[in-house]
C-alpha cells in the first residue's frame, strides 16, 4: 500500500482518521467493498478510494457522505470531510 500524502501540519490526525475509517469498514466489506485511506490535504479533507463492489455503485456517495463523513466529522472535528477519489 502507498504511503499515504498527508499536509505535514497535519500529521497528528492520521491516527485518528485510520481508527473511524477501521471502524467503519466492516460496513464497507459487508456489501463487498473496501476502503484505502489515501491521506488528509491542506484543506482538511481525508482522501479515500473505494474499492470492490463499492466502484461505480449508485449508492456509494451516500455511503461516504452519510456514513463515513458524518461519523468522522463527530469523531475527528478538525477535518472538513471525505472525498472520494478514483
């Protein structure tokens, strides 16, 4: 797996953003996907790729939007949001 391209100044959140993205895989891998942490940008926003039967499907935005950003931004404030990135 690369190493993810985190903004040095915010290098202190990457544990943070691995443990609610870990929590909330299983969710992912139930419906046959996954999820790879890509990294945090200078806007504060946690870059993900999914993977599996989560590509393409209808739902996936709702999947990140409604689940994983919603539970990251009550877990991880200082981040903005997740971002899908292909």
């Amino acid at each position: 797996m690369p190493t993810p391209a985190i903004d040095p100044a915010l290098a202190h959140l990457e544990p943070h953003v691995r443990r609610v993205i870990d929590e909330f895989r299983p969710y992912i891998l139930a419906d046959g996907g996954d999820i790879e942490f890509l990294g945090i940008d200078a806007r504060r926003m946690v870059r993900v790729r999914l993977k599996g039967a989560c590509v393409g499907c209808p739902a996936s935005f709702n999947t990140l939007q409604m689940g994983l950003e919603r539970l990251m931004l009550a877990q991880v404030p200082s981040v903005r949001g997740v971002e899908n990135s292909p």
